[in-house]
C-alpha cells in the first residue's frame, strides 16, 4: 500500500512519485502494471460519432504497454500514410483503412477481427 503524504516536488529532481518516491522521470510504477486481458482477439473498426462525420479507423485490444502501443501507433500511421493518436489503449488512425491494417497485424501475429459493418 502506498504511503500518503510527504515529499511530491523536489529542487533537486522536479515532481516526484507519491508511491516510489523516485523523480517522475525515474518512475518505475507504472511500468510493470498489469495490462487488461480481454479475449486475445485485436478488433478493428471504423466510427465516426464526435468527430464531425470524419471517419477514422479504430484499433482495439492490442495486448501492449503504452510506450510499445505508441510505437505500433505511429508505424500504423506511416503505413497507412495518414494522421492519428493513441486513447485510452485505442489507436485511431484517420481515414478508412481497415483491410490494410488487418492485413498488417496479421502478418505480425496478431488474432485479428474485423468489427463493425
């Protein structure tokens, strides 16, 4: 159980964990934590509500870290040639490129799923 209270900034080192104790930057808590586990599968998609009508391509149930996440969501990006970001464990990728990253996540190994119509 973490500690409440005590040091949270440091001249020294910046903002600190409240857990670790560490300089922000040297934090490891966060690193090793537990992923959620669904059913294995990757389910790609594509959505449109709040964005206006534009339609992006959703990647959803990648078994990786957020770092590693990022990584995949910027070669996905350069694949498919177009803008993105990585939320909340999704990547969005814009446009409608759904058969291509199917495509591409399968080759890697990945039990990928076309969702949506």
């Amino acid at each position: 159980m973490a500690k409440r209270g005590g040091l949270t900034w440091s001249s020294d080192g910046g903002a600190t964990c409240p857990r670790c104790r560490r300089p922000a930057k040297a934090c490891t808590c966060g690193r090793g934590a537990a992923q959620p586990v669904g059913d294995g599968r990757v389910r790609v998609g594509r959505a449109t509500q709040g964005r206006k009508g534009k339609g992006v391509t959703t990647v959803a149930g990648l078994p990786l870290p957020p770092p590693e996440l990022a990584k995949l969501g910027k070669e996905l990006k350069r694949l498919c040639g177009s803008g993105g970001t990585v939320k909340d464990g999704v990547v969005e990728i814009q446009g409608d490129h759904r058969d291509r990253v199917v495509a591409w996540l399968a080759e890697r190994g990945y039990e990928v799923k076309r969702a949506g119509g």
